[in-house]
C-alpha cells in the first residue's frame, strides 16, 4: 500500500486557492511569532503581504483566511513575558508572497 494519498498531488496544498497553484500561495494560518505552531521562518524569509477589508497592513501578527481574522499587535505594550498584546480583527483576508514581483498569486477564502 502506498503512503501518498490519491486525492492529493504531493506538493499541493488543499486549503489553497482553487485557481492558484499550492507552492506559490501563502498557507491558510501563518504567524510570526516563532513559539506559535503556526510560525514557519522559510515562507517569512520570501516575505508576505497581507489585505485586510481591501487594504495592505504591514503590522499583521498571525493571520487566517479561513476563518476570516488576523492578529495585530496593540501599540507598544506587553505581558508579563514580554510578549506583544494583541487584537483579534474580524474581517476577509487575503495573502500573497512578495517575492513573486507584479500580480501574485492570491491566497483567499473561496
């Protein structure tokens, strides 16, 4: 028996867009906080750009497409632990790697 699954190609992801292909799309959740589970160094390093409700937002801590949130942090305050408090901001969400020059292609929900 083989150890690949047959609905998937192995180097595409399922929760990318459907009109873009799995290795040129940012993943669903990322986050740049490196004690996250979602924190990934290799696709920081190619850089990404988010939109939130139409406009690019350089300040983006975490985000998710499919849940329709990103995380930025509030001002300059921390926790206890040094760590940046947080918002939670509801909204669409779109993400792309920077480093793919003029009209990327673009993660999204749908």
């Amino acid at each position: 028996m083989s150890d690949q699954n047959p609905s998937f190609p192995p180097d595409s992801a399922p929760e990318a867009a459907p009109n873009a292909s799995g290795a040129d799309v940012p993943p669903d959740r990322l986050a740049v906080n490196p004690a996250s589970p979602f924190f990934n160094a290799e696709l920081l390093r190619r850089g990404v750009g988010v939109r939130f409700k139409g406009a690019v937002r350089r300040d983006v801590e975490e985000y998710s497409i499919s849940e329709g949130w990103i995380r930025v942090q509030v001002g300059k305050t921390v926790d206890r632990k040094g760590q940046p408090l947080t918002i939670k901001l509801n909204g669409p969400v779109e993400a792309w790697f920077e480093d793919l020059g003029e009209d990327p292609p673009v993660a999204r929900k749908g």
